[in-house]
C-alpha cells in the first residue's frame, strides 16, 4: 500500500500491525508476520531481560523484515528490558499499560520508530509532544489490559486530537473491521486475537480452542478495582476473582490471584484457573489459518468491503 503512511514509516507492505501479546507473541508469530508483509511485534510482557534478548535474536534469525517489541510498561524488568532493546537496536518499540514518556529519548536517540499504545485522548496529546511517530488507539474491545472506551469512540477523538498518523486496535480481525478503522479516520490497525488463533502462534492448543469456542459475550473485564482491568475469557478464575473482589479483597490479594496465570493458561494450557486474555472479537474466530493466509484474506477482502460500502450511498 504505496500511499499508507503507517507502510512509508515502518517501512512494511501492509499496515498491519500484530498485538504485542505476552506468553504469546513470540519470535514465530512476529517472525511469520513480518515475513507476510504486517509488522510481527515480540510481547516482552513480563519476560526477564535475558530471555527478550534470546526472542529479538531468534526474530532476527527468522525474518529480514522490520519488526517490533511491545514494551509492557508495569514489568518488573521494565529498566532491564528497555536497556536490552536499545542494545539490539529493534527498529520499532511499541508500548503498553502506562505512559512512556520518559524513555522516548533513548528509543529516539537509537533511530527506533516509537508507537505507544493508549486508550485516552489525553495520554494521545502528551505523548505526541515528546516526539513519538504514531499512536495506536486501543479501545476496550481489546483483550488484556483495557481501558474503557470503545475502538469506535475513542478512534476518531484521537485522529482529531493529534495530527500524527493513528493505528486503531481493539476488535479489529477481517477487512471489514480494517475498513471501519479507515473510515475513523486510522491510517493503520492492529490485531491481536486474530493471530492467537494461526498456525504459528505458540498459544497452546486448549487456550486456541478455548478462542475458537468464544462467543461474542465470552469475555469479562475483571479487576476494575485494581486499577488495571483486564479482558479475560469467562472462566473458574474469573468467577473466584469475581466473588473476591465482591467480598472486599485489596488490590494487592487481587493481583495476586491473577500472577502467573496467562502463562499458565497459554502455555500450560490451563484454561480453567489459567487467565485467557483475549479480545471480544474471539466470537468471530472460527478456524485456525497460517498467519500468511490470515494477512492475504484481509487484503483481498478490501474490494469487496468498498464496493458494499459503495452500494449504500
Ligand atoms: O498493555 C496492553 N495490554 C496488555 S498488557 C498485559 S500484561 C498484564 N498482565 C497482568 C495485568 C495487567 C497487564 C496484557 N495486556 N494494551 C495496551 C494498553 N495500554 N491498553 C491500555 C493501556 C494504557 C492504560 C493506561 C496505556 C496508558 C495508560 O496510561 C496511564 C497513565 O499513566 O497515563
């Protein structure tokens, strides 16, 4: 896509950027979704240094293309994991669950492109002082850590709030919803759930299944209390985390409850008392494809989705 700015910035075929999702996005699921064209991003979550390291050099070995690593901003390794993507020089730093702001000079200073992720209008005008190169708007349709305005919402009040080039995430999985995007005003998308469930992705098989049985009500947003909302599949852990949140339990015995659970979940494949972060877009999951096929369909799909458009005005 010639004209996309979001292409022209990372230097990639189709704006297509995957969710950096931790436990899950490793260096197979960005590797392939590099070599498909998108941008492949490395969830760091809460990985120790070391092993980020290893995931960035496996990528490395996987893919010639750009690629990116999601920095999860609460990590107890945040210092260590930022210090060992500056080291290996990854030419796109995506980051999540808090403001980044302080860190931006030293990804500047490297040549890496910087895309924070965030779910405000407020967070969208700060960070675009301190010199990032896009935002990605991320709304409460996203699994994970959310905020608590809908993609539709929150889109087009940050495209009118910044004049950098936005990326919408949060329910976006097949043409349609790229297109929408493009209609708020996006320039970009990025997708998470949809690649959970591809060939590639490490997820275990009875986390994948789990996404693919999903309906559209299937996901819960636990943990308002804690000041970190999280979306979840509904299952045993989210009804005990539920009733102990009910009973006054602090927010230090909630995170508790949730420590260790995503992986447990998705690479244990515990998806009873295990945390299945996914978006509410699982509903729409019905198979699981190569990532390749995922990235062909989506745009070979777009013609169709104007030309419905067309038909209605
Ligand atoms: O970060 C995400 N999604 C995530 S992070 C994650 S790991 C985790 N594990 C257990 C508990 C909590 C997290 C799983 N999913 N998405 C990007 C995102 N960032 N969504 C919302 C935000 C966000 C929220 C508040 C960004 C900035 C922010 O700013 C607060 C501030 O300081 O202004």
């Amino acid at each position: 896509m010639l004209n996309n700015k979001i292409c022209q910035l990372l230097n990639i075929q189709y704006p297509i950027i995957q969710g950096g999702m931790a436990w899950v996005a490793t260096a197979e699921l960005a590797s392939a979704v590099s070599n498909a064209g998108g941008l492949g991003i490395i969830g760091a979550g809460h990985m120790p240094p070391d092993a980020l390291r290893n995931e960035i050099q496996k990528t490395k070995a996987l893919t010639q293309k750009p690629f990116g690593v999601n920095i999860m901003l609460m990590s107890p390794f945040v210092k260590e994991v930022i210090q060992v993507v500056i080291d290996e020089r990854v030419p796109v730093i995506t980051t999540g669950a808090g403001n980044p702001g302080e860190y931006i000079p030293a990804f500047k200073e490297i040549g890496s492109k910087v895309i924070p992720v965030v779910a405000s209008v407020a967070l969208a005008k700060r960070l675009e002082r301190t010199g990032v190169d896009a935002i990605i708007a991320e709304g409460t349709e996203s699994g994970g850590h959310v905020g608590t305005v809908t993609t539709m919402a929150l889109v087009p009040q940050i495209v009118d709030a910044v004049k950098l080039p936005v990326i919408a995430a949060g329910g976006i999985a097949d043409a349609r919803g790229m297109m929408a995007a493009f209609a708020l005003g996006a320039q970009g998308v990025q997708i998470g759930t949809r690649f959970v469930v591809s060939e590639e992705c490490i997820a275990h098989q009875n986390y994948k299944a789990a996404v693919l049985k999903a309906k559209e009500r299937s996901t819960v947003v636990t943990g308002m209390s804690t000041g970190h909302p999280v979306r979840v599949l509904a299952n045993k852990l989210t009804r005990e985390y539920e009733e102990a949140e009910k009973h006054g339990a602090t927010p230090e015995e909630l995170d508790k409850m949730g420590a260790g659970k995503l992986k447990a979940a998705a690479r244990e494949g515990d998806i009873e008392h295990g945390s299945i972060m996914i978006g509410q877009i699982a509903g729409m999951m019905d198979e699981i494809k190569p990532v390749a096929k995922i990235i062909e369909d989506i745009i070979a799909d777009i013609p169709k989705v104007m030309n419905g458009i067309q038909q209605n005005i």
